[in-house]
C-alpha cells in the first residue's frame, strides 16, 4: 500500500508537556516499531509486541541505533529572506530597512519566487522539518509559488501574504482594501487544499494602520479556520514605536487585542519582552508565542523568559525566524534555547526542549490530533535521527548513560547532518547523502 511500512528503532514522542507531566510526558521505546498505514499512524509501540501483527508483506526498516522522533515543526519563518541569512551588523528596524524588504522586492517575480521557495522546503526537510508556519511578501505571487511546492511534496505547510500599508517601501506596502483582497483570494484558493493552510499576515503593528487591522481580524471572522501570524515585543525600539503609534493601547500585546488579532490560532513571533497583562492576554485568549532564540541573538534582541511564559500557561513552540535566524536546523535552535535560559539563570530541560519542537510546535498551531507525536491516526511525519553522525557526536554519544543525556547531547551538538531520513505522511522525502 502506498504510504505504508513500518520502521524500528530507538521511537520517542511526547504526549504531554514534560513540565508538567514530567517523565510522564513522553514515551520512548528502545526498540520501538512505528507502523505506517496509507500516511498515517496505525500502531506504536515496543517492536516485539507489534511486529507479530504486520501484514507479512509490510516492509520492515530496521535501524536500531537511530533515534525515530515525530518531524519538528518551526513556528515562525521567513521563506523569502532565505538568501539574507547572515546579513551582518545591525538590530532589527535597521536591518528590515537595510536588508530585508530590498530582497523581499524580488517576490514580485512568481518565477523566483518559486526557485526560492523549492529552495527552502529542501532545506528544512534536510534539517528534519516537516511543518513551518511562514511569512510570504506583499505579493501575492510569493504565496502562490510557496503553496505550489510545497503541495507537489504533499507537506503540511502554512502561509500568508504580508500585509503592510505603511514605514516600508513603497515598493512594497499595500493598502487596507487591497490586502484584504488579495489574502481573500489566496485564502479562497488555498486554504485546506491537500495539508496546506493559510494565515493572514500583517508584519508587525508599526507597518499595519489600524484600518489595516481591522482588514485582518475581518478576515479572521469570515474565515474562522485560518491563522494569525505576525510579530510581537522583539525589541525594545520596536515596542517605543509602537507606544507612539498606538496611544490608545495598554500594550503591545493591547493593540492585537483590541483590534480582534488575539485568539487560539494567532501566533506571535518572539514574546522577547512581555509584562504579566500581557501574558494574562495571551493566555485567556489561547495565543501562541513562536520562541526564536538564535535571532533573538543574532539581532540583539534580548532573552525571552521561558519561565514566565510557563507560569501562564501560555502556549510556547520554536521558531527559527530565518533570515534573522542563523540556521534552518531546530536542534541548532534548541542549543540557542538553552542558551538563552542559561543567561537568565534557569536551565531547559532536553526533554522539553525536544517538546517545543514537536508537540509543543503542535500545540501552538492547533494542530494536536493531526501532527506532533506518533498518536494513532495523526499524520505520519517523521524523521531518522543519527546520534552519530558525526565523529564528535559518536564518541560523546558513546559515553552517554541516560536517555536524558543523549538528548542533551543530540540537542547541544546536532544539526542538519543527523538528519538520516525524512518522510511526510510515510513518504521519502529527504535522504541524507551517504
């Protein structure tokens, strides 16, 4: 049957936040057997109970010293800024004027846009991602080009036009009635078809009027199975300008609020500096905050404060934020992660870590039930993890006594290079070079 198979090794998934089930949250099998049924989960669990059921002609891929974990999940991406990774030297207002919307223009071209956009799907299925929540441009073309790829690998991909009507180019900003347009038309044309869905996007509060906003919460009402995806409390300029723009809002936070952009699919991007209000919000409203560690770095941004988010119970998933972010890989994500707790005095489990990453991601996107974890019937992404795919790794894996320790390591020391396998719905679709 197409689709279908069944895989061994060393299986682990979460079922919960290991925060607060600890070592309940999750279950890991040494020799564990995933079985695959037409893309979907049919069975797991330990190989020596399951294998006695398998269809005798179900083939079997045994590969006992890799790890097999559900497909990471990014919460915050920018596919079009993929060729500005790396940019040097400024924060985050400057380098969008500097950098970012000069390479954005490019969008324009659905030709180039789809190069680009054939380029970055490859590249987070090699770093093991099966599903990112990803900003386009102004163009309507940059979604088109995005969706077609990623439908013809039949991925579980969301994405949304940015909305921008104002402090950006004029080459790039729109206006209140046309985004509203143009994201009517893409949310019509590609919302829900094969895995892929759409998320109304303005960039950032300073480049939307609140016109424009109200343009983007309309749209969230008529189209209820929709995201929200934007940015939110990244730097400390960023949230002066909008206190100035916005007068009338308490907060940051306050500005989505009133203008109906708060709800249990809207995710915000960064979260780097929030008050106790503002997390009250988010938390009553089922918001989601997409951590970004290694921009947050990068672009000078500051340390989110991972504890206070778990305090409110607050919906958390990792996000890359390329091209701000410095690698597509989320284990590179989730060593910055612990970096960045470990500069606020307080460690992150890898356990937890690993979470955010699958469920966790799941969990911020509304999407518990359909991905994140090896649950019967979820989707069945997945990837193949190598702990020794690189002399360094094997010979600190080698001295590796708990599973807890491995993980560490795999989470301190791993990249794209562990990735031995990808598949989506039980389908190849990245193999390592041998």
């Amino acid at each position: 049957m197409q689709n279908s198979g069944a895989w061994r090794g060393r299986v682990l998934h979460f079922t919960a936040d290991p925060s607060i089930a600890g070592e309940q949250a999750y279950q890991y099998w040494e020799d564990g057997l995933l079985w695959v049924e037409a893309g979907r989960v049919k069975q797991v669990g330990a190989a020596l109970d399951i294998l006695p059921n398998l269809p005798p002609s179900l083939s079997v891929q045994h590969t006992p010293d890799y790890f097999i974990f559900p497909g990471f999940i990014d919460t915050h991406i920018h596919y079009p800024q993929t060729e500005m990774i790396a940019a040097f030297g400024t924060q985050l207002l400057e380098w969008l004027n500097t950098y970012t919307f000069p390479v954005e223009s490019q969008f324009k071209d659905e030709a180039y846009a789809s190069e680009i956009a054939n380029f970055f799907l490859k590249e987070l299925l090699r770093n093991g991602t099966t599903t990112a929540l990803v900003f386009g441009t102004v163009h309507p073309q940059s979604v088109d080009a995005f969706f077609k790829v990623a439908q013809a690998l039949n991925l579980r991909m969301i994405a949304g036009k940015v909305m921008m009507d104002r402090h950006a180019p004029a080459y790039l900003t729109d206006t209140p009635e046309s985004s509203y347009a143009d994201s009517k038309a893409l949310i019509e044309r590609w919302q829900g078809v094969g895995r892929l869905q759409y998320a109304v996007t303005p960039r950032f509060a300073p480049t939307s009027t609140p016109e424009q906003l109200a343009k983007a919460a309309q749209l969230l009402q008529e189209y209820p199975g929709v995201y929200l995806h934007t940015h939110l409390s990244e730097n400390l300029n960023e949230i002066a300008w909008v206190k100035e723009l916005f007068p009338n809002a308490s907060s940051y936070t306050d500005v989505y609020h009133q203008a109906g952009l708060t709800g249990k699919r809207s995710v915000f991007a960064h979260g780097v500096h929030l008050s106790s209000a503002e997390c009250e919000c988010l938390a009553q409203t089922h918001s989601g905050i997409a951590h970004c560690p290694t921009s947050n770095q990068f672009l000078g941004s500051g340390y989110m404060d991972l504890s206070q988010l778990e305090h409110f119970n607050i919906k958390v998933g990792l996000g890359t934020d390329i091209g701000g972010g410095t690698s597509f890989s989320l284990f590179r994500t989730m060593a910055s992660a612990y970096e960045v707790q470990q500069a606020r005095g307080r460690s992150l489990d890898p356990f937890k870590a690993l979470y955010l990453a699958t469920l966790g991601g799941a969990n911020v996107l509304d999407l518990v039930g359909k991905i994140g974890n090896f649950a019967v019937g979820n989707e069945a992404d997945f990837i193949l993890i190598d702990p020794s795919a690189t002399p360094l790794l094997k010979l600190r894996s080698k001295h590796c006594k708990t599973l807890k320790e491995q993980l560490f390591v795999l989470n301190t020391l791993g990249d794209d290079r562990c990735i031995a396998a990808t598949y989506s719905m039980g389908q190849l679709v990245h193999q390592r070079e041998a």
